[in-house]
C-alpha cells in the first residue's frame, strides 16, 4: 500500500511516497454515551503502526478526538526555529533538563479479565491479546497479577486456607491461576516484543492468620512482626513466585499489600489485609524482605503503601525513616481513588524526600455508573488527566485495573462492578475498544521504557491544554497533548533549535514523535 504526502518547505512543495502496511481502521458503535467504541471480533481488529517510514525533518501525528479519531496518522513538517516568532500558544520542550526514567503502562489480569478474554474464541482472544500486547496494539509492558482472589474474582480463596498449615505444605495455586491467569499471561508473553514487567499483590492473608478470622473487611496479622504469622505470611509471597516461576513465569515486582487501609476501615467489604505504615515497616524488615532475599528473590522491586495518595508524604516517611526497613523497598505504589481529596504535588514532595525510591501508579478505573458505558469520552479524559498529572509529577508510569470486564462490569462477587478500557460480549464473540483504551495507548506505545521526561513549558496555553514530553532511548522526542476543550486550539511546538505548526482538535488527544532537525 502507499501513501502520498504532500509537504509544503519554502517556496516549493515536494510529494513524498512512503510504502508501508496502514494501520487499521476503527469500526466504530455508538452504544449513545458521547463517543464511540471500536468493534473487534475474530476476523477484524483496528491496529497502530508506528514504524512506517517518514520523511526527513517530519512530525508524526496521531490523533483520538471525541467525535471521530482513533489514532489517526498524519504528518507536519520540522522546521529550524532560528528567527521565528508567533502569537499563537506556545510549547517549548527542551531536552537539557531530564526528570525521571519510564518504566511503563499497563493494567490488572485479574481473575475477571482473564475469564472475560477466555470467554472468547481462540481467535478473538488473539486479536484482544494483541490490541494490548502486540507490536500493532498499545503495547503495554506491565501487568499487575493478584496474588489469590480479589473483589474481581467469582469466589473468595487464598491458597493457604487450612488453618494452622504453618510449614505451608497444603499451599496450591487456585484453578483461577492454572485455568485463565496463567495461560493469559504467556499469551501476553508471546505477543509482546518487549520485556513484559509483572508485578504482584494480595488482598488478604489466609484468614486463619488474621485478627478476624475473616478474608473480609477491617483485619489485619495476628500477633506482632518477626513472630509465626507474619513468617508466614511471607513465607506465603516466595511460594507464590515459586509456584509461577514453575509454569515460566517470574514477576518483577511485589506491593506489600493492596490498599492497606482498607483493612483498618469497619466497613470494607472485600478482601483486606490492614496494615499502619508502623506495621508494614516492622512487616518488611523482619519477615517479607528476608524471607524474599533467602529464597532467591532479592532483586524483586519491592514496592509500599500500593493505597491513595492522600497518604503521602507520611507513609514513606514512617517505612523509609528505617533503614534496615528501606533497604528492601524500590518504589511507593499510588492508586487513584481519592485523588480530588489531594492535589499531585504531594509525589513531588515525596520524590523530593526520596529521590532513590520510585513511584508508581499502581491502580485505577472508572466507577461513573453502575455498568459500563460504552463509549464515554469522558472516561477516557480522566485517565489521561491522571496520567499527565502522575508523570509530571516524578511518576515512572501507571497501571489500570482490569483488562477487560463484560457488559455488567465484571464478574465481581461483591458486586462491585466498574468499567474498563475493554469490554468482552462473549454472546456475539466480539469485544469493544473503549476512548479509554485509546488514551492509555497515546502513552503506552510512545512513551517506551527507558524513556525519560524532559523539561516542557507553556506560554499563553488554555489551561484546557495538558501536555507531558519524553525522550526515548533511541533519541526521538514524544510530547502528548490533551485538549479538553471544545474548541480547536493552534500550538506551536519549539524543541532545542527546531519548531513545528499544529492544531489540537476539541476534545483530543494527541501524540507527536519527530527526531532532531538536520
């Protein structure tokens, strides 16, 4: 296939022909909820090529809009920016000051998602697989596993659930792992062309080891750090890393515990396991970190808090005060949840604090409804918000929540549904893209590992314009514009001694790559 473009430089116009595969087209539905999803189906699924051949001194644009756009490719001409002026907003993006290293996107292969993709025909299953994996697809290189069940489950299990089993020698694997999580995860593998980063964390502890004796709501470890139930448990992580890495698959990175406040709240109504800051400190320096280090797993990225944001800068400051504690702890997990309580500024104050300790946002979705709407810009709007937010605030990246849920928003045994970037109809074998799927994509496929922030700045900019700029280690710029607004807004990007001339359609998101000017 070709495709011709037509480049206007100086006082002559030249055609480019470049040959290459074209990106598929979204099929578009309109279920009535602003937007529109794309159908995808055993036979048919939209791609994202991004390694077409481009002219010399050329942007690459891609673009989603609210009204019409998913991904859609064009191109703008680099130009030197000696002597320029312009009245129009500006971005001006240097990379002569660098913030922080990317370390990715992605999203949650929970019990739900992976039932939900395996309700589907093998091949269908391939084409979702490959919209998120897949050099054609986002391209996601991280995935969070639930160790044992979650709210996103069909049942409540933990794989210790004989009581007073110690020495762990009943510990097994649920049918969820061997039957979906598992198979789904070496699909992922075999898809991605990157190194996919798995990392793990656990609602509850067996509830025989609890306050509680219950997998469910406020409880937390019996007894006190060092003792036989937090040996246990941690006991309890290294058999969980062993018993995957037997079926070929190891994991980059755990979370202490998924939301520990939840386990400190009386009316939390799914799997908990409650931890202070106190307690995951002594928590970590006398049993988890040790126990990982004797078992071989003493590179695992180990990561705290894994809870809202509100709870920063104070959480770390407890945990990495110690340094027998902090010795075993890479990053700080944020989730999402309680954001409009606190504004971003507090990752920067805590990046501030510890400089040496990643932060990631570990989870998030949407709960606008009690079912997914199918279609809704605006969900889509609030992840790249977040995201934008997140980066430019020392973040490393940000993982989703589930992967894929079905038309209720599940399954989920407390009834807790939510939406998600994919929806499976398993009854016409078919699954729907959602806006949100193509925000995360605007930054999961540019912004690739090894990646780092760069200095960006905005003169005369609606404050409807968010914007985040990296370099990638092969040396080529991204920057990632949202515009929110309902008007069309012309930008001129200036980077180092080159500029370009954009326009950033109402309601978009857009990425634009180019290389240095020669």
């Amino acid at each position: 296939l070709y495709r011709y473009v037509v480049l206007q430089s100086c006082n002559f116009a030249f055609v480019v022909i470049i040959q290459s595969a074209l990106s598929e087209p979204c099929v578009p539905r309109d279920y009535g909820h602003e937007s529109f999803v794309c159908v995808c189906n055993a036979t048919y699924c939209d791609t994202l090529l991004t390694n077409r051949p481009v002219p010399l001194n050329s942007v690459s644009v891609y673009t989603t809009s609210k009204s019409k756009s998913r991904f859609d490719f064009s191109l703008e001409q680099l130009q030197k920016a000696q002597g320029f002026s312009t009245v129009q907003p500006t971005i001006t993006v240097t990379d002569e000051k660098v913030f922080q290293t990317i370390k990715g996107f992605g999203g949650a292969a929970t019990d739900a998602a992976t039932i939900n993709i395996k309700s589907l025909s093998s091949k269908t299953q391939d084409q979702l697989i490959a919209s998120y994996f897949g050099p054609l697809g986002i391209e996601y290189n991280i995935i969070r596993v639930p160790i044992a069940s979650c709210d996103y489950s069909t049942r409540e299990y933990t794989y210790l659930d004989t009581p007073n089993d110690f020495n762990l020698s009943t510990f097994a694997l649920a049918k969820e792992d061997i039957n979906y999580k598992i198979p789904i995860l070496k699909s992922a593998f075999a898809m991605s062309k990157n190194n996919l980063s798995l990392y793990g964390s656990p609602w509850t502890a067996p509830a025989w080891l609890k306050t509680s004796d219950n997998e469910i709501g406020r409880g937390w470890l019996q007894g006190q750090a060092g003792d036989k139930y937090h040996k246990t448990w941690a006991e309890y992580f290294t058999r969980f890393l062993d018993e995957y890495k037997k079926h070929g698959i190891e994991f980059w990175g755990l979370t202490v515990q998924n939301e520990p406040s939840n386990g400190l709240l009386v009316k939390s109504s799914w799997q908990s396991t409650g931890f202070t800051a106190e307690m995951q400190r002594d928590f970590v320096k006398m049993d988890l970190g040790p126990a990982l280090r004797k078992h071989g797993y003493g590179n695992i990225k180990l990561m705290i808090l894994d809870d809202q944001r509100l709870f920063l800068p104070a959480f770390p400051e407890v945990v990495l005060a110690d340094k027998e504690a902090a010795q075993y702890v890479s990053g700080i997990g944020v989730h999402w949840y309680w954001d409009w309580l606190i504004g971003p500024d507090v990752l920067d104050d805590t990046h501030n604090k510890f400089p040496d300790t990643f932060i990631l946002g570990t989870e998030a979705c949407n709960k606008d409804s009690p079912q997914p709407d199918l279609g809704k810009w605006d969900t889509g709007v609030k992840y790249s918000n977040s995201i934008l937010d997140n980066l430019n605030n020392w973040a490393v990246g940000w993982v989703d929540w589930n992967m894929c849920l079905d038309l209720q928003g599940g399954p989920n045994w407390a009834n807790n549904f939510d939406d998600s970037p994919v929806i499976a109809n398993a009854t016409a074998d078919e699954f729907y893209k959602q806006p949100m799927f193509y925000h995360l994509g605007h930054f999961s496929k540019f912004l690739v590992e090894g990646s780092v922030r760069i200095h960006s700045t905005g003169t005369d900019l609606p404050s409807d314009i968010k914007y985040v700029a990296a370099k990638t280690p092969s040396g080529s710029f991204v920057l990632v514009v949202l515009n929110t607004s309902a008007d069309d807004v012309p930008i001129t990007v200036v980077a180092n001694e080159s500029m370009f001339n954009v326009t950033s359609p109402a309601d978009s998101i857009q990425t634009f790559t180019w290389s240095k000017y020669q």
